[in-house]
C-alpha cells in the first residue's frame, strides 16, 4: 500500500459519523500548527491520533473543543455546527475533554470536581439557588450520587475526600476523565491519558476505556503510547507537521511505509 | 498653532515621564507577569529622596537624580526579596498584586504622616530658565526631563535588544523555565529588571519633582495613568508603551487646555476603557493564546 | 458528622448537623444584633456600629467576587458612591419615596457592576484589576466634576434618614433613633449574608469557585465564565449600592470624597485580613477594621497604615486571614481523627 493522495473510505456503511470537520487550519504566528486537516469520527468508535511530537495532535484537540479558533475549516457534531460555538457552549452538545497538563481544580475535593461536571445537568428553578427548595435538594443528592458512581468507576472511591491535588499523578488522571464524564458526553477527548502512568496503571486505563466504549461513548484519544493506541483504536489517524498523513485501521497503519518513517524507526512494534 | 504647538511640547515633556514609570512597570510585567501597585511610590520617594538631597544636605540636582536612581533601584531589590520572590508560584497570581496594594497603601499613609500633606516647594535650578522658538518656550527643566528620558529609554532599549543581559531578560519573559534550563538563573534576572525598573521610577520622580505637586500622592497621580498606558500599549510590549506614553501625555496636555485639568483622569480612563473594549491586547498587539 | 465539607467550621461536636448549627449561628447573629444597641447606648458607639454594618455589607459584596469570583474587584467605591448618590439623587430631586428610591439605586448600582464586569470580561486578573480602578477613579470625578447634578465637593446637605416604618400594630419605628437605624441597617446585612450564603452553597458558589480556580478547566465542564463573572460583580455591586442607599441616610450630607478610590483599598483590607475563601470571614474582618482603630484612640491618623500592613502581612504569611487562623487554632484545639485543613 502506497502513500496516495486521496483519502481512503472512512465511513463504514455500519456507523454514523459523529464527529466531522473540515478543512481545519491554526497558525500561531509564524508557526502553521495544524494544516488543513480533516476527520470523521464514527459513532461508538475508539478514533486515535497520533504523530510525533509537536506535530499537532493537541491544538487539533483545542480546536475541536473550542478553546482554539481555527483560521479556517468546519466542525460539526451530530447535525449541529459547532463552527464559531465557543467551549463551553459545545460542551452541552455533548463534547467532554481532558487535558494533557493535568488541569484539575486542586484545592478542591475529588468528588467536588467531579461534581463540577453535572453543572450543565442542573434543572432547578432560579429562586431555588436562594432558597433551597425540594428540587435543588434532589439535584444536590443526585449529584453526589452519581459523582460516587463515576468515582468508583474509575477507582477512585478511597480518595473522593482528598484534596485533588494530593492524588498521585495517576490517579489524577483518572479524575480528569471521572469530571469530564460526569458532563455525560456523547464523545470523550482524552489528551495523552497514558502520558507519565506505569504499565499497571495504563492497563486499568485501558480497561476503563473499553469499557466506556461498550456503553456507547465515542472516544478521540490523543496518544503517543503507540502500545495502547494499538490495543484500543478503532481507528487511527496519523499527522506531522501539523499535516493529514494517513488513517486506517491500527494494523494498516502500522505497515504504513509513511508512518513509519515519520517515526523515524522509533516506537512502532 | 502657538498653542497646539506649545501642548504638543508639554505633552512630549509628560510623556516622557510617563513613559519612565510605565516602561518600568512593563519590563516587570514582562519577566514576573506580576504588577507592582507600590510602584507609584517609588515614585513619590524618589522625588522626596531628591528633595531632600538637595535642600537638606545641599546636593546639587543632577546629583539628586543619581541619589533617586540609587533609592529607587534599593527599594526594587526591597520589594522582590520581601514579596514577588517568596510568593513566587504560591497560591493565587492576584496575591503579589495584592500585597503590594498593601505596600502602596502603608508607604503613602506612612509618607502623609511624615511627610505631612502640604506640598514641598522642590525648585530645581533649572526651572527658572527658559528656551523659546518662535512662539512657544520649553523651560530648561522640561528640556532636561525630556533629554534625560530619551537617552534612558535609548539605553535601555540598547540594552534589551542587542546585550546578553537583556537578552536573557526576554528570554525569561518568554518561557522562564525553559530560559533557566539554558543556564540563566531567572531569579537573578527578575532582580536586575526589578532594580533598573525601580531605579527608573525612582527617577522619574526626581525629575517630576520640580514639575509637578510634591506631595505623598504625588506618585499616585501618575502612576493611575502609567496603568493605562501600560494597558494601552499592551502589557509587557516595550515599543507599545513608549507609544501609548507620549500618546497619553499629548491627550493630558491637550485635555488641560481644551477641557481642563478636572476632565483628565476622565479622558485617559475613558480612553483605556475603549481599548480594553475593542482591542484588550493593546496598540502593538501580540496575540498571546493561552498555552494549554 | 458532616465530611463532605472538611474545610468547614462546622461545631458539629455540639451533636448537632449543619442545617441545625447554621440556624444557631443565625440565632447568635440575630441575638447579637438585637442586643448591641442596649449596650451600647451612647452615639459615638452606636454610629461606630452602623458604619461597621454598613462595611460588612460592602465586604461582602466583594468578597462574592473576589473571594469566590476570583475577580479583583477594585471599583467597589464606585458602586457604593453611586448606590448612595442615586438614591440621594432620587428623593432629593424627583421626590421619589425612600424604598423605591433604595431598590433604584440597588439597580442601578447593579447594572454599573455588570457593565464594567462586561469591559473586563475578556482580562485576565491583573488587566481587570486595572479596569476596575480606572472605573473607580472615573466615577469619583464624575461626582466630582458634574457640579449641576452632584454639587460637586459643596456635596449634598441635609438628607434624611428613612422614613418612619409604621408596622400593623407597632408605633411607628422613627430612624432618627440610631439604634432603630443600626437595626435596619445590620438587618440588611445579615440579609445579605444570608442571601449570599445561600448562593454560595448552591451549585452558582462552585461554579464560582471552578471559575476561580482554572477558568479553561471550567469552560471544558461547561461553565460559561464570562456569564458568570458579570453575575458575580453584579451582586457584590448591587450589595455595595444598597449599602451606598443606607449610608447617605445615615450620614445625612453626601460628598464625594467619601467615595474615593481609597475606600476600595479599605474594603479590598477588610476582605483580605478577614480571609478571602470564606464569607464569614470578611465580616470579622469589616467589624475589626472598623473597630479596632476607635478602640486604640492614639491610632486614629494611622488607620490606613495599620491597614495596609495588615494586608501586606497577611498576604504573605497567611493568606486565609482570619479565618484560616481561626480554623489552625480550632484544629490544634479539638483533637479531631480526620485529616484538617484539607486546603
């Protein structure tokens, strides 16, 4: 199989594309970080990007979640365009994400971050946030719940009361992707999860993973763990210098003559 | 035209001052992202430290400018070593802010209570001379303040762009950890930029002396318009400041003849909150994206 | 045993929950009030505790953003000024009734606060900050220089305080009486607390506090923190403009200096030394500002040292004010097995 120029088929007649942008470009003055680049994200799929370092795999992120304004390019999620939506407002669409500097709220509890993530969820009359009526004690107690819940899911139930901040740096991570569950996303963006874990801890990660994706969660993940992205990816999307290099399934892309020498013989096994 | 002729002078003569203060502040922002709110009185005691010199132990007034140089670079390396160093990546960034708000408030009220509130009569020999074209005139104290601040700013501006020194001090700015895996010590620098910034200040009020009211508020009243400038010309952007300097102290100067003194603080506030509207990023903008 | 909270000051060994040891507290707060007047009957103290009451409102109007926002708010003499001037302005001028004169001032005061918070919405802190007291010293020479409607320094003379309050079956309650004047005015304060409180420990208090902690963070959650910054500053403005609505009453002649930028920086001290992560804290550090420069006489001239100084050094070596030491002295105290000052 060749480098070619035009795109291989990435819509399996099987899947809806959830997630698919267009023509995306960044520049950072002088610096083009993502390059007209384009993907389609599949329903209920594992959609790995990945490349060496510095080729724009996390501005990509930042400009899928909004916290970026592409230069140019189109995104759109489920029917709605989300070109133009600043974060927050995509978040209620249904996009979570993690960061890859850990950016949890440290002074705060673990469970109190992860019940950052329900805000979104809340229904409560303006007049209850004064006087704590029925409906806001219900929230408040399903919100407390449910953060239990997410917390025990990922591991982290003896740590729900510890400053977050004091977690270890794996465990961090996993709270990172507890709060971004809580906003129940219809698809997770997980930046450099595996990124300083042990191999222990990136088989629990792993493990959680699929099991979010056996429940329906359609996951991006930007990884450089070439071990993990293989194990877990439905697809794969390849970029350096900020370019589209090549997608396909882990096996094509792990023949991938192009790829491999963007790796430059390094991590590929 | 005399009259348009003669602000534009005095606007350029208050500019300049402004531009000492505000490039202080600037060159402190750029290296520590962190405003010093005592720098106003570092203004103020430069200006009383000159004062003194000269009419208490009879220095002359070139000499007294050197005095402030001196107190206002020691009182720099007296507020990084108490408050900016050991708060450093402690807690919230609004801390040192805050603290030194503190700082401000306790130096001007100590000042008022030493000092007392009438203002001092600080003659400079230079007041009294004067230069005339055509028909407008420049007192040789005004000439002084503007020769003064062009050079210093020339120097410094020498300084950042082509020494080592002021290199590394950019470099800092830039990326502080990266600048001290390179072998710079970035503590070290933020002391050098927050004694030359001081001292500048320092300075500048033993030129203002003369120029304007000695009081304890006298720094307080600049330094109020040294923000804006800062603000205006974007934080941390050396060039954007000595712009938005000399462009502040033109609006005062024109503002005073054509409005009055009462409509200044209004004019320049007026005009910074305009910026803040359509460009927060200031005149020179250097779109800095938050690196996540 | 509450520990979803341990950061809390809860006297949960009195056995009782939170719910019932925040209505004791209340139940104190409200006592204490009731009975200061009767102790106090002279009217040099009684004028010193309205001015207190009047600072507890101002605190904790900042402290909303500053301390929960993570805003800071240095316009807080603006809003006072013109809560006061508003209100002034509307019965002296157009013969408006006090109350709908109060609730226009507390609007408009509220509206300055989201108009300026709307300037600032795109600044980071320090940018803010500056804006702020640029708004703060704009208003002041507004009330200055608009000598035809403010009078300029002449200021406004002889204003009255609130109208009697005639309640069904009571005589009716003259303000004239200072201690019926603190009353109303402490009243209002511990409304406000309450009112703020209760936002605080509402969803809006951790949206807050996300915003403050890591404003990128918060918007991946989906907080929309621009929008919630304007609430916040429109809240601690409209307290500042029912407070700036009180004081104008109470003092009877308006002048603009009383609103200059140098109260902001008063407030800004009373917040920070009182502890500037909780909302009880700020309120010990308004009463103690206030009080401690009567109760050492010699001090008077020295206020804004003393401030000052306090401020610097609680910045530095112990950032949670009041509160947080309160807090270290309670944990040394009670021998407690669960981990304190989680922080």
């Amino acid at each position: 199989m060749t480098a070619d120029a035009a795109r291989p088929e990435i819509d399996p007649p099987q899947r809806r594309v959830l997630l698919r942008a267009g023509g995306l470009n960044k520049r950072f003055g002088g610096v083009h970080a993502v390059r007209d680049i384009s993907l389609a994200i599949p329903e209920g799929a594992i959609f790995a990007v990945i490349g060496p370092n510095g080729a724009g795999k996390s501005t990509l992120l930042n400009l899928l979640s909004g916290i970026y304004r592409p230069d140019a390019g189109s995104m759109v999620l489920g029917g709605i365009d989300l070109t133009g939506l600043p974060a927050h407002r995509r978040v209620r669409h249904g996009i979570a994400r993690t960061f890859q500097k850990i950016r949890l709220f440290r002074h705060l509890s673990a469970i109190e971050n992860v019940v950052a993530g329900f805000h979104i969820h809340y229904d409560i009359p303006a007049w209850q946030y004064v006087v704590h009526g029925p409906a806001f004690r219900r929230n408040h107690a399903r919100c407390r719940q449910e953060a239990a819940r997410l917390l025990a899911f990922m591991g982290l139930e003896a740590r729900a009361h510890l400053p977050a901040g004091s977690l270890s740096y794996g465990e961090q991570r996993m709270l990172e992707i507890a709060r971004a569950l809580a906003t129940a996303p219809r698809l997770l963006m997980v930046d450099e999860p595996a990124a300083g874990l042990n191999t222990a801890e990136v088989d629990t990660l792993l493990e959680r993973i699929l099991m979010l994706r056996r429940d329906g969660l359609t996951l991006c993940i930007v990884e450089h763990n070439m071990d993990l992205v293989m194990k877990v990816a439905d697809r794969v999307m390849v970029i350096d210098y900020g370019q589209f290099l090549f997608e396909g399934t882990p096996a094509e892309v792990q023949s991938h003559a192009g790829v491999v020498g963007a790796y430059l013989g390094g991590e590929l096994r | 035209m005399t009259i348009i002729l003669q602000q534009g002078i005095n606007g350029v003569v208050l500019g300049s001052l402004y531009v000492l203060v505000a490039l202080g502040l600037t060159l402190i922002y750029g290296v520590l992202v962190q405003i010093n709110f005592a720098h106003a009185d570092i203004v103020t005691l430069g200006a009383f430290s000159a004062y003194f010199f000269m009419h208490g132990v009879g220095g002359g007034y070139l000499a007294s400018i050197g005095v402030s140089l001196i107190v206002g670079g020691a009182l720099g390396w007296l507020m990084n070593t108490a408050i900016f160093a050991p708060l450093q990546g402690k807690g919230s960034e609004l801390l040192p802010l805050i603290a030194t708000i503190g700082v401000s408030v306790t130096m001007e009220n100590a000042m008022l209570a030493w000092f007392g509130p009438i203002p001092y009569a600080f003659d400079s020999p230079y007041s009294n001379e004067v230069f005339r074209f055509g028909g407008t005139f420049i007192t040789a104290q005004n000439a002084l303040i503007v020769a003064v601040s062009a050079v210093t700013i020339g120097l410094l501006y020498a300084f950042m762009k082509f020494t080592f020194l002021g290199k590394a001090l950019r470099a800092v700015a830039q990326d502080r950890e990266t600048a001290g895996l390179m072998g710079i010590n970035p503590n070290q620098l933020v002391m050098l930029t927050f004694v030359i910034a001081s001292a500048l200040a320092g300075m500048a009020g033993a030129m203002l002396g003369p120029v304007l009211v000695l009081t304890p508020f006298a720094g307080t009243s600049v330094i109020v318009k040294a923000f804006a400038i800062v603000i205006i010309g974007g934080f941390g952007n050396f060039e954007g400041a000595i712009l938005a300097g000399l462009l502040v102290g033109l609006i005062e100067s024109f503002t005073t003849q054509y409005l009055g003194p009462g409509m200044i603080d209004i004019v320049v506030f007026a005009l910074l909150l305009m910026m803040l509207a359509i460009r927060p990023t200031g005149l020179i903008a250097e779109k800095r994206e938050e690196n996540v | 045993m509450s520990d979803a909270e341990p950061a809390r000051l809860t006297p949960a060994r009195l056995g009782l929950g939170p719910i019932g040891s925040r209505r004791l507290a209340l139940l104190c707060a409200a006592l204490t009030i009731a009975v200061l007047p009767l102790v106090f009957t002279d009217t040099y103290w009684r004028t010193n505790l309205i001015v207190c009451a009047l600072n507890v409102m101002l605190a904790i109007g900042l402290d909303f953003v500053l301390g929960y926002a993570g805003q800071l708010n240095l316009g807080q003499s603006a809003f006072y000024g013109i809560g006061a001037y508003v209100s002034t302005l509307l019965i002296t001028r157009l013969g408006v009734p006090f109350w709908p004169a109060f609730a226009g001032a507390v609007a408009f005061s509220c509206l300055a606060g989201v108009v300026l918070s709307l300037f600032a919405m795109r600044l980071r802190g320090h940018y803010l900050a500056i804006a702020s007291l640029g708004f703060a010293v704009i208003t002041y020479q507004i009330l200055l220089n608009w000598i035809s409607l403010t009078q300029g320094p002449l200021g406004i003379y002889a204003i009255p305080p609130p109208p009697p309050l005639t309640l069904p079956g009571l005589p009716a309650i003259d303000f004239h009486d200072l201690a019926n004047l603190f009353y109303l005015v402490a009243g209002f304060a511990l409304l406000s607390y309450l009112l703020v409180d209760q936002l605080i420990r509402s969803p809006i208090g951790e949206t807050l506090t996300a915003i403050r902690e890591d404003e990128v963070s918060a918007a991946s959650l989906g907080m929309n923190c621009g929008a919630w910054k304007v609430f916040a500053f429109g809240v601690g403005a409209a307290v500042a403009g029912a407070a700036g609505g009180f004081y104008a009453g109470f003092v009877g002649t308006l002048v603009p200096d009383a609103f200059f930028i140098t109260e902001s920086f008063t407030i800004l001290a009373m917040v920070v030394v009182g502890g500037m992560g909780t909302l009880i804290g700020p309120v010990c550090g308004a009463i103690l500002l206030t009080l401690l420069p009567e109760l050492l006489r010699g001090i008077g001239d020295l206020r804004l040292v003393v401030y000052g100084v306090a401020v610097t050094l609680v910045v530095l070596f112990i950032p949670g004010g009041i509160a947080e030491a309160a807090r270290l002295a309670l944990g040394r105290l009670g021998r407690s097995s669960r981990r304190g000052g989680a922080r």
